[in-house]
C-alpha cells in the first residue's frame, strides 16, 4: 500500500472515530506514520477538498493543528455542489474519486457507482479524440448526477 493511501486511511479512521472532525498535528502524524510531514500536506490537499466533502482549517504556530471536518450534505444538495464544482472537464481518477465518495456518504448506491465508473473510464473514450475525452467526460458527469437528483 502506498504511503499516501496509509496516511488517507489514517486521516479517515479518525473521521470515523470523532464523528466527523479529525485534528492532527502535521509533525506528529508524520512521525508516527513514518512519513514526511510534506507528505500529509499532500494527502490532505489532494484527498480532503469541499468537492470531496470536506473542509479543512488549519492554524500555523507552536500549537498549530489542521482540522479536517466531514460536511453533512443532503443528497440533492451534495449532488449540486458537485455538479457546480466540475468545471469543463474532467479526467478519469478524479471522477472516480469523486463517485468513491458518494457511495461512501450514501448518496449513490454501488450499482450507480459502478455503471458511472464504467461509463467514465477511459475505455469508453478510445473512439473520442483524445483532446475532447475530457471535455465529453465532465458533460456526462454532470449529466448522470442530475439523473439522480
């Protein structure tokens, strides 16, 4: 497993644990995990945006920590704010990543998520131009979600 899965798989544990906000000391994450603390800024950043569903704080200084919130959206809401954040295109792992989440949340059943993965995957684009794969991507995407709103 790839360190920035353990840390990811760490950071959500905690979410889990204290029902939905996790605060870490970047330093001392990384100490324990055996990583370097850039590494955490990474999974951080890359794992953990608002169009994942989270909100991230952070407060610099000797007592600095970074807080991670989970945000409680209703489905239909959930569903808006992503529809509105994809912009004009969109590449494979980020739509993965994003119908990941939703069928982590309970917003969209596996079955949903697995025919949007299918539809998504790159696969489907092999007759498409490769400059216009993403651009026809993010148009589905948006399109499929309000299907389920």
């Amino acid at each position: 497993m790839r360190m920035s899965d353990v840390v990811a798989n760490y950071i959500l544990h905690m979410l889990d644990e204290m029902n939905g906000i996790a605060e870490i000391q970047r330093n001392e994450l990384a100490g324990s995990l055996g990583c370097v603390p850039s590494q955490i800024n990474y999974v951080i950043t890359s794992r953990f945006t608002p169009e994942q569903g989270y909100l991230v704080e952070s407060r610099r200084g000797g007592g600095g920590y970074i807080r991670i919130t989970r945000l409680q959206l209703d489905k239909s809401p959930a569903l808006m704010h992503l529809i509105h954040s994809v912009g004009d295109e969109l590449d494979s792992a980020t739509a993965v990543t994003m119908l990941k989440n939703l069928q982590q949340r309970g917003i969209l059943s596996q079955g949903i998520v697995r025919l949007m993965t299918t539809a998504l995957s790159d696969k489907s684009y092999r007759g498409v131009p490769p400059q216009a794969r993403d651009s026809l991507r993010a148009s589905l995407f948006k399109n499929m979600l309000l299907t389920q709103l």
